[in-house]
C-alpha cells in the first residue's frame, strides 16, 4: 500500500537530496524503486522496513525516517494529494 502525496509542494531541496542519497545508497530493487516513486508522490508504507531488511546503513534508516514523517505530516496537514507530471 501507498499514500499519494504531492511533492512538488511537499519537497524541499534537503528531501530531494536525501531521497537521491537513499536511492545511491542502495542496490536493492524494490528498495531503489520505492525510493524513486517519492519523487512521484508516492510514499510506500514498507519503505522503512524494507530498508532495515536489506541492512542499510543508520545514516540512512535515520534519512528515510525523517523523509517518512515528513512527508506525512505533509498528508496529514493537506489530506492525500497527487503530484502533476
């Protein structure tokens, strides 16, 4: 499961810079393709542990969380929204 949110309004250029971080840190797949679907707006609900899972390193576990709490209060504040490609 997913909830869509709009990055466009959402992101700063910190979480477009964590998210590419998370994205070069990995060489998992699905942990790759959950990561770059934040730049549609689409935050996965087992981004978090499929990171653990697949053993990335504090750094970041600690960046998907702060993007995941983030990008939630984002939700919660504006509802679920989508973003315009």
């Amino acid at each position: 499961m997913y909830k869509n949110f709009n990055r466009h309004d959402c992101f700063t250029s910190e979480m477009m810079t964590m998210t590419m971080d998370i994205i070069k840190a990995t060489e998992d797949d699905s942990l790759k393709n959950m990561a770059y679907g934040l730049f549609d707006g689409y935050l996965y609900d087992n981004l978090l542990p499929k990171a653990i899972e697949v053993g990335v390193s504090k750094e970041i576990e600690n960046k998907i969380k702060g993007l995941k709490k983030a990008i939630e209060m984002y939700i919660q504040l504006t509802g679920n929204s989508k973003t315009q490609i």
